[in-house]
C-alpha cells in the first residue's frame, strides 16, 4: 500500500452527498450508516454523518494538489454547478495565484470546499513552485 492521506467530511445526509459527488464523477468504494468512502481516480474522499451541520458555518476543507487543474475543473463544471460566491454548492473558475499555483474550488451542499491547486510552472529557471 502506499502511503496516504484522505480528508473526513461531514455530511448531513450521506446518501445526498453520494448523489452530489456522483454528478462530479466519484463512485463509492464503500458506504453504510456511519460512514461512506467516495472516489474517482486517486482522489479519495471520506464522510461521517452530521445531520445538524449548518454550511454556512462549517470549517472543513482540504487541498487536492493536482497535475492539471483544468481538467477535474471542465469535468465538475458538467455539473452545472452555480459559480456565485453566495452560492452553496458552487464551482469556481481557475484562478493563477500569486503565490503559485492555479486553483479552483468545488464547494458541496454541506459547505466543504475542496480546493483543487496545480504548480505552475516559474516564468524563469522552468521550476516547480510550492509542490
């Protein structure tokens, strides 16, 4: 096996945030009453239930640090996701950051963002940047 983190969300009902990430793509690798393991591709995701979980209050995120971040972004944009700030969910567009790295963020019906960040590429010396 080889080593690995996964993040732990909390959902206020599993089987809704099941359907949600579907629409982006991810399948379940396992599910039952307290706590369902999504995935698409390498990407992993974990839920526990929360079902007094407010959204506009939860703290969770995680970070998926990606080769190309424009194409997990055109395949949950399928979703037809709302990009407004105000909404929840939501998808961002890729941003180039100052600090590096391009980036977008998918945001679920329970509030969790998952920011998706690729290296970019130095405009000199052709290095990696934050990796």
């Amino acid at each position: 096996m080889v080593d690995r983190a996964t993040p732990n969300f909390p959902s206020r009902d599993l089987d809704a945030t099941a359907r949600f990430y579907a629409r982006l793509g991810f399948e379940e690798k396992f599910h039952d009453e307290g706590w369902m393991i999504l995935h698409r591709g390498a990407l992993e995701l974990e839920f526990f239930p929360y079902p007094r979980l407010d959204p506009r209050v939860n703290i969770a995120s995680c970070c998926l640090r990606v080769s190309d971040a424009r194409a997990p972004h055109a395949a949950f944009a399928g979703a037809g996701l709302p990009a407004s700030p105000r909404s929840t969910p939501r998808l961002t567009s890729p941003v180039d950051q100052p600090w590096g790295f391009r980036e977008f963020a998918v945001v679920d019906l329970d509030g969790n963002p998952l920011r998706c960040l690729e290296p970019l590429r130095a405009a000199t010396g052709g290095g990696a940047v934050h990796t």
